[in-house]
C-alpha cells in the first residue's frame, strides 16, 4: 500500500516537472495596412489525395509552424496517382485537415485544382462547396459550375510547359469574358512569369503567388531567409476570416511574396513599404553629416535606389532590423527628404515603387 503511495506521487511530480512541448510558430512578419490585416496565404497545395506525399491534417501543422495564416487545399481533380491506395474522394482531404485547422488557428479553404493538358493547362477553384460535382468531362462546364458555387478561380502555372504554350488564348479569353477567371499565379514555387504579371495588371486580374507544394515542407522559421521561403500570396483582408478572404481577392488587394520582393499594385505596396520602414530623427550631427536610424519591420532585404540628389547611391535595409546610415548633406537638404526607389517593391515587371525617406523632426 505503502509502495503504492510512492509510486503515485512519484508520477504526479514526473507530470508537474515535465515541461509540455509547445508546437513552436514562426511569424512571418509583415505588418498590416492602415485599412487591411496582413494575412499570409497559400492557396495551392497537395496531399496524398491527388499527387502530394503528405496526409492533409500534416499541411496545416506546417502551416502553423512556418507562420501562415491561410491554406487551400486543391488536389488535382483529374489526376489521381494514388487512386489504387486510397479511394477518390474529392472532399475528403478538406474533411480531414479542417477540425485540425480549427485547433490551429489557421483558415482552411476548400478547392480544387482543374487538371488539363496545356493548353488550357491548371486552374484552380478554391471557396468550392462540393469538389466532387466539378469532376466533369467538358471543359467550360466545370468553370460554370465552379461559377455556381460562388468559386474564385485562378489560372496556375501559365509558363510551367513553356512560354508558347502558356500564351493566353481561346480557353482564358472566353472564361474572362464569363467572368469565370478572376486570378492568375505569376509565381509558382520558385518560377516567376512576368508575362502572366502584364497580363494580370492588363486584365485586372488578381495577382497570386503559391507554393503549389506536394513534398512535405521543411522549412522552420531557422530556414527561411529572404531568399528562400515558401512563395505566397499576402492578402489584404478586412479581417482573419474566410468571407474577408474572399471579399479581398475578388477585389483584388494581394501582393506575391517571391525571393527577396514582393510583387503587386501601387495602393498596397506604398502602404506596405511605409508600414515596413521606420526612420528616426536624426541623433547625432556633425557638420554636413547626419547619422539615423532606419528600421525595416519586414521579411525582405530592402533595396533603395537614389533618384534624387541626396543620400548614399545604394541602400540594403537587411530583413528585421535596424541599419544606421550617415547621410552627408546640410540640414536644409535632408528636410526635403531623400528621393529613392525601392528596386524589390514591383508595381509591374522592372517598374519599382518609389519612396520618399522623410527623416522626421527632433
Ligand atoms: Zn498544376
Ligand atoms: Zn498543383
């Protein structure tokens, strides 16, 4: 009995010592807009129920690690390589990972991805109700059922198979006219297409960036540097849920996180760029030289191009931290401001935003 008792206690003080193993999450840090959370997205990924070699609960615990705040999963419609080992069911992975995405915190968006020979090639449909009702032969007819259940729909990969046979052509143009493409990937993994990138700021299409992920992730908040990271899609969202997900990118408000830039539209990335960079008033003065000190709240390496007159031909802002910079120049030339652009801030394929560093008053 004695024996029993110490044994007991000998387990309660094994319990009240062991410190419980928290899933550690690495923020991506990009701060919000004045108007808009800052919501980190991929919004193509794939698990064993198409071609992917992960269980679909795995990729939203890789999303928690790595710092996202939304996923879709979209396995291939069409393609299904594992058919002999798990039956097609094209709503199960959804089905699976959602409770875990709850417990997570993360959002879970249903999808699906649209699976042809190119041309037409990849497209996916995400905000799907039913996945299953998209398996259809005819081409057209599964965007008009994508349509029906209120799905936005991007075009993947347009380059993957070669610039020719990723042309915009008959197929994107009447699903445009039907209003049944509202997105396009001008990053996929590691590829960028600047074409795609005309093509959307001509067409007002959404601009997308995604992982389009079928290896498990690897990546740690240790791994990831400004250079390699998983490719996403920023979405400027009104709040953390999946309508103001929606809402946000049907009208548009995204920027793609690829390398070191981020690649979108005027609006967003100017208040990106300032909502990133923060620059003190000048400590120390002497003579003509000033010393400040900029700090970049961001993921990237900023990189700054003197337009104007004043300040050093080249500035790095390194991702995370504060830099000190000794401008040489009268007190009256730095009131102005500097004039600069910011070469991995795109507004359109080798169009970079400018800025105005404005040294703020003592
Ligand atoms: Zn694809
Ligand atoms: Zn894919």
């Amino acid at each position: 009995m004695k024996r029993t008792r110490i044994f007991t206690a000998g387990v309660v003080l094994l319990c009240a010592v062991q410190a419980v193993t928290a899933q550690v999450r690495h923020e991506i840090h990009f701060p919000d807009l004045p108007d808009w959370r800052t919501l980190k997205c991929d919004l193509h990924t794939h698990t064993v129920f198409s071609d992917g070699v992960v269980w679909p609960t795995e990729r939203i615990d890789e999303a928690w690690r790595e710092g996202l705040d939304v996923i879709a999963i979209t396995d291939h419609i069409e393609y299904q390589p594992h058919k002999q080992d798990l039956p097609t069911n094209h709503n199960r992975p959804h089905e699976l990972a959602v409770g875990r995405a709850r417990e997570r915190d993360i959002l879970l968006i249903r999808g699906a991805e649209i699976t042809r020979d190119t041309p037409p090639g990849h497209y996916n449909a995400i905000f799907l109700s039913d996945v299953s009702s998209l398996e259809i032969e005819d081409f057209y007819a599964v965007f008009e059922e994508a349509q029906r259940q209120q799905a936005f729909v991007f075009w993947n990969h347009p380059g993957w198979q070669g610039s020719e046979r990723g042309q915009w052509g008959e197929h994107q143009a009447r699903l445009f006219e039907n209003k049944q493409l509202h997105g396009i990937e001008i990053c996929n993994g590691g590829s960028y297409y600047a074409y795609a990138y005309e093509l959307a700021l001509e067409k007002k299409l959404t601009l997308i960036g995604n992982s389009d992920i079928h290896d498990p992730s690897l990546e740690t908040g240790r791994t990831r540097t400004p250079t390699e990271h998983r490719t996403l899609t920023l979405v400027f969202a009104k709040e953390k849920t999946i309508e103001a997900v929606r809402e946000a990118l049907f009208a548009g408000r995204t920027a793609v996180w690829h390398q070191n830039r981020l690649i979108g539209r005027e609006p967003e990335m100017a208040a990106m760029f300032s909502a990133c960079v923060r620059i003190s008033p000048t400590h120390h003065r002497a003579g003509n030289r000033a010393w400040v000190k900029i700090e970049n709240r961001c993921e990237l390496d900023i990189e700054l191009q003197r337009v104007g007159e004043v300040g050093p031909g080249r500035i790095k802002l390194p991702a995370r931290a504060t830099s000190l910079l000794r401008i040489d120049a009268p007190t009256e030339a730095l009131s102005a401001g500097l004039s600069y652009r910011a070469t991995n801030f795109l507004l359109g394929p080798d169009k970079p935003l400018s800025v105005m560093l404005a040294i703020p008053e003592q």
